[in-house]
C-alpha cells in the first residue's frame, strides 16, 4: 500500500501485517452481570505471543453457548428489609 503526496512528491509505503486472533477476554466494569440489565462489555484480543491488538473494530462475532459444566457462577444474597 502506497501514498502519494503531490505536493512534495513524496512517497510513502506502508506494510501491515495482521496476525490472528488467538484469545479474546471479555471486561466488564462490574464483577458481575445482573440478568435483565445491560452492561457495557470490551472485547480485547490477543495473538498467539500474547501481543494485545490495538483495536478489533469491524470485526464481527458470533456468540454462541455450548454445553458445559460451569458456564455461570450464581451468587445468593440476602436482602434485609427495613
């Protein structure tokens, strides 16, 4: 990829090399997520070295859940009512 300034002539070359995705961590602000209400999450991503991607906007992804043991930890509180 290659830029052209007309004004000075100049020329500038770029090469970008994207590694893939290898671990995502989901963030939330909070430790945990109540059901009915919303929360923002940040998605980070991860290569294979361990190196954070800057950014993964435009990436698309399908969430999915799979059978598993322990997808959720559910917490009991108690509640005292005055």
């Amino acid at each position: 990829m290659g830029f052209f300034f007309e004004e000075t002539g100049d020329v500038l070359k770029v090469e970008a090399k994207i590694a893939e995705i290898s671990k995502i961590e989901i963030i939330t602000k909070s430790r945990t997520l109540d059901v009915g209400e919303m929360q923002s999450l940040e998605i980070v991503g991860y290569d294979k070295n361990g190196n954070m991607f800057s950014t993964l906007e435009g990436i698309k992804f399908e969430w999915a859940i799979s059978k598993c043991d322990k997808v959720l930890d559910l917490i009991s509180i108690k509640v005292k009512i005055s």
